[in-house]
C-alpha cells in the first residue's frame, strides 16, 4: 500500500496521510481549512516498514482504510518556564497576585 505524506506550513510537525496523491476527498472541509495548502512531503511503500515517524503502521493503515487519511499532530511541547521554575526549587508556575 501506498500513502502520499503533507505538511502544512501553519503549524511544524502536523502531517496530513493520504491513500493517494493529492486526493482529499475524504478529508473534511473544516480540517482542509485549517491545515491550509498541502505541500508534498513524500510517497511512503507502507509495506516496507514498521514504523512511520513514530507511528504504528497497523494504525495508520487502519485509519487510511476506514477514513481515508490519517492526521499526525505535533507531540506536546515541555513547559520550559515551569521545569526552570522548578529546578529553582520554586512552584511550577507564578502565583497570581490580584
């Protein structure tokens, strides 16, 4: 099975996974909205591989066969400020002061 792989340039690190290249058909209009143009990252032979960039490909098979594409978001982002704070002994974020 191939997969056709896009980034959006509104957010780093969220990829759009299609069964074939650059049909969207089955990608919601709202999500289409906000992912913004799709720029074509790569073609992807699924068979040939285990994992796709962290993602299970029993999965992302699954979610291409039952809903025709697959959305990879970002992972979480540490809270710098609040490890810092914390490292300093202090509360993980600043108390509020009316």
């Amino acid at each position: 099975m191939l997969c056709a792989v896009y980034k959006t340039r509104k957010k780093q690190g969220m990829y759009l996974y299609v069964s074939k290249k650059d049909v969207f058909d089955d990608v919601p209009e709202p999500l289409m909205q906000r992912f913004g143009k799709p720029e074509l990252v790569t073609l992807l032979a699924l068979d040939k591989r285990e994992k796709i960039a962290g993602i299970d490909k029993q999965k992302l098979t699954d979610e291409l066969n039952s809903n025709g594409f697959y959305l990879q978001m970002p992972p979480k982002e540490d809270d710098l400020l609040s490890t810092h704070r914390v490292s300093l002994g202090l509360s993980s974020s600043p108390d509020k002061k009316f």
